[in-house]
C-alpha cells in the first residue's frame, strides 16, 4: 500500500495547531504497519534553518494558474524513514506566517496543483492520496477534473480527513477561473459552490471517495446544523462515506517517565506528581501546598475553547474553593486580559501565563490534578490525552473528541477516567469541578480513578489500524 500525506503543516518542521502532530506521528504509524507513506507540505519561511539547511533539491516544475505559469521547486529530506516533500515558491511561502494573508487562494491553489504537477513527474504513485483540511481540499477535484485523463491516476483514491469544520477555504468566485481554469459549470451545490463564493472543502467533501474526522462523535455532530457549519447537508450525503477516527498521541515523546521538562519524572506514583506541583508552585510564586487541588488549563485563548465559560464562574470558584489555577496559553485580546485580571484578583491561588513553551506545557499536565478543558465543540483535542498521560484528571464537555476519549468517573461502579459535563453551561461546568474536587479528597476513590486513568491508552497504533482497514476498504 503506498500513501501520499498531503497537509500544510507537519511537525517537527511547522506547527500551528494540532494538523501539524497528526502528519507527524500517523505516518510513522502507518510505515510501522508496512505501508510506504511520503509526506507533501509548502516550504515556508519561517521553517528553522537547521532544517532548510538539510533538504535536497530535487526537481523543478511549472505549475499552470489560470493564465500563468509559475514555478515550483520539489526539496526532500528523509526524517526517521519517511521521505517529506516541500513545495517552494518564495513568492506565495516566503512570509512570516503560515496563514492569513489577502492571497490565500492563491498560494493554496498553487499549493493543490503544484502536487498535482509532481505526481505526473514521479515514477512513484500513491494508491491514496491523503488530504488533511482545506488547505488541500482542491486535490481531488483537480483529480477528478483536469488530471482525470492521466492513466497512471486511474485508480487513484482520495480520502480527506476534517480536522476542524470552521475552517473551509471560502473564497470570492472570481477565483475558479482566474487561479483555477474552471469555468461557470463548476459553481454548483455538488462541486465547490456556496453562498455564491467557491469553497475549498466543499470541493474535497463532494469529490473524495472517504471522508473522515477526528473523532467518531465529532462525525455524528457535524451532520447536524448545530456543528455543521452550513456543510451539514454535504455531509448527510456522504454519511455512508464519513467515519471518526480518535487521533493518538506518541506515548514515547509524551512520556512523564522520559520527560526531560519535569523536575521530578514518574511513572505512576502520585508522590512523585505531587513533587512536580510543589516545584511548580514554587517556581510561580503559589502557596506550596501538596494539599490543594491544582487545575490545570493548556490552551489557545479563543471562544471554541469555552472561555466564556470560564469567565462566567471563576471568580465564584477562586472565592469559595480551596483550589489552584494554572493556565499556559495565548489567544484573544479579551481573553487574556480576562485571565490576567483573574490573576490581579487571586494572586494566591490564579497563576496566569500569556505565552506558550513546549516544557512548560508538560510542566503545567505533570503538575496538574485536574486539567480543564470546557470546549463548545472539539473536533479531537489533544490535551485531554496528554493529561491523561500525566495522570491528571480531565474535566470536559461531553463534545467530539472529548466524548469519545473521557468517561465520567461513576463512583458506585469504580468506572470512568475523568468527568464530564453536557450542556453548554457555566454552572453545569461548575458543579463538575466541584465534584473533581470533592473526590480528590476521597483518597480511595481517587487512587482508583488515577488506576483508570492509567488504562487509558490512545495511541497512533491503534488509529493507524483503523486507517489500514480503512483504505483496504476503497480496493475491495
């Protein structure tokens, strides 16, 4: 089986979000299971020089947009056994952002065709083509379109993975002629039309043999118009064609044991833990106290995220409740300010971090008894894993991924890894905080749901096999 990634990021060369970890670890997981699996991203300015300094140059094309042709370098570099392709035009990636620019058509456009041009020029021919977000959403309309003719495509399936709805690539018409070579015949409700604009990810949910997302709850929501985000209806369609698949993480770069950040690595032992909160109150200016629970928040400051939540009770918490608070991230204005306010206002017990660093994230789930994570909708989310690595308690909203990795802790039976809260409701997400407090001074019912919390295991092996059966699936 021979798969081609295709995404816009991809650690360990360019991260923004959560994308990038996905074409990180999947396809180390999928060589593991045998499969011959390359990788394709943009080669972008702000890539470390130690890198830039690594890669080959391997071809040059000329890719067609619209009326012009523009060039297109192929640079390669093998990292870890798989072989990862840049695509390089300083015009279009020479910038100091991934994203966000008045072109961004264009340069994905360009970004789309670009590959396109390079699996004509290869010897090589991935049985899938494997496309992550909008970014890369025009790869199987450009397959089923201009290259349909190409006998070696013939065969060719596409499958394009969701990572998050809200983002779609939605652009004004006048791009599928001038950048694309389309004509009016392709603004259509089953090709790329919407709302009278063209929308990239709409062109990948009506072209792709398989659509799949990140989480099989997040699957079911976003075939509804709650979650749909005006795509509900494609994707009722194409039900028979849409699964959720739970990301994973790499347990052996996620390993408190080998974790080079803590100051006192562990395996299972709450004493050890303990030790990595007192170091952390310490270093923060908090009581240090191995007594009082400490909550901990990882996260980008922005509304999906639950916020709005937070703000609404927190003050009431931090009054009332013998608790700690620690959040590490960065985001919007009125959230940052709202946190750092929260500090001002409870310097003893509310340490604020308007930054991000890698180690001290892990610092922050070491630390950490409980992690809270009140998300509106969450596609996957990843910090409810790596809490759960560190062995602390996640608290989330019963949405997408979060449903489907944390179960609530049910005192009569023992069962559960975490706790939970459905409704969309600050003192719903109140009352279970203050229900994860209360058990954590249960000392025998917390050691058990630490036990549970050490059964939890979602790692890239076990998505990877799903993703096996998955392409198998499209060749029978």
């Amino acid at each position: 089986m021979k798969v081609l990634m295709v995404g816009s990021e991809c650690t360990p060369f360019i991260k923004t979000g959560g994308l990038a970890d996905v074409l990180g670890s999947l396809p180390q997981a999928l060589k593991s299971q045998g499969v011959d699996v390359r990788v394709v991203l943009p080669k972008y300015e702000n890539m470390d020089d130690e890198w830039k300094r690594q890669l080959i140059h391997e071809e040059e094309l000329t890719t067609p947009l619209g009326w012009r042709q523009q060039y297109a370098g192929v640079e390669y570099i093998e990292y870890e056994g798989i072989p990862v392709y840049f695509i390089d035009n300083e015009y279009y990636f020479k910038r100091s952002n991934l994203y966000g620019y008045d072109d961004e058509a264009e340069r994905f456009v360009f970004f789309n065709r670009s590959v396109m041009e390079m699996l004509v020029s290869w010897d090589w021919t991935p049985d899938v083509l494997h496309c992550h977000d909008w970014q890369t959403g025009l790869l199987p309309v450009f397959l089923h379109t201009h290259y349909k003719e190409v006998e070696k495509f013939q065969g060719m399936k596409t499958v394009f993975t969701i990572h998050n709805l809200k983002y779609q690539g939605i652009f004004a018409q006048s791009v599928l002629h001038d950048l694309m070579d389309f004509d009016e015949g392709m603004m259509r409700e089953d090709t790329l039309e919407f709302f009278g604009n063209i929308n990239f990810m709409k062109g990948a949910l009506n072209y792709a043999d398989f659509i799949t997302t990140v989480s099989e709850t997040y699957a079911e929501e976003i075939q509804t118009p709650y979650y749909g985000e005006n795509l509900d209806g494609v994707l009722r369609m194409r039900s028979n064609e849409l699964v959720g698949i739970v990301n994973g993480i790499d347990d052996q770069n996620y390993n408190p044991m080998k974790d080079d950040s803590l100051a006192f690595p562990y395996r299972s032992s709450l004493i050890k833990k303990a030790q990595n909160k007192m170091w952390i109150q310490e270093q923060l200016g908090l009581p240090v106290r191995k007594d009082v629970p400490m909550i901990g928040i990882v996260s980008r400051l922005v509304e999906q995220k639950g916020f709005d939540l937070i703000g609404r009770v927190i003050d009431e918490l931090l009054y009332h409740d013998d608790v700690q608070m620690v959040l590490l991230g960065t985001g919007e204005y009125q959230y940052e300010q709202m946190l750092q306010w929260v500090q001002d206002r409870h310097p003893t017990k509310m340490s604020t971090n308007i930054r991000f660093s890698e180690s001290f994230s892990r610092q922050v789930y070491a630390a950490s008894d409980l992690f809270l994570m009140p998300s509106r909708f969450e596609p996957c989310g990843i910090g409810q894993l790596i809490a759960l690595r560190y062995l602390s308690a996640p608290i989330v909203r019963e949405t997408g991924g979060l449903a489907d990795t944390v179960k609530a802790y049910d005192e009569k039976t023992g069962e559960g890894n975490g706790f939970t809260f459905a409704n969309y409701n600050a003192h719903d997400m109140l009352f279970t905080i203050r229900r994860a407090v209360e058990l954590y001074h249960e000392p025998a019912s917390w050691q058990n749901l630490i036990k549970n919390i050490c059964k939890s295991k979602f790692t890239w092996k076990d998505s990877a096999s799903q993703y096996m059966d998955l392409y198998r699936s499209m060749f029978e």
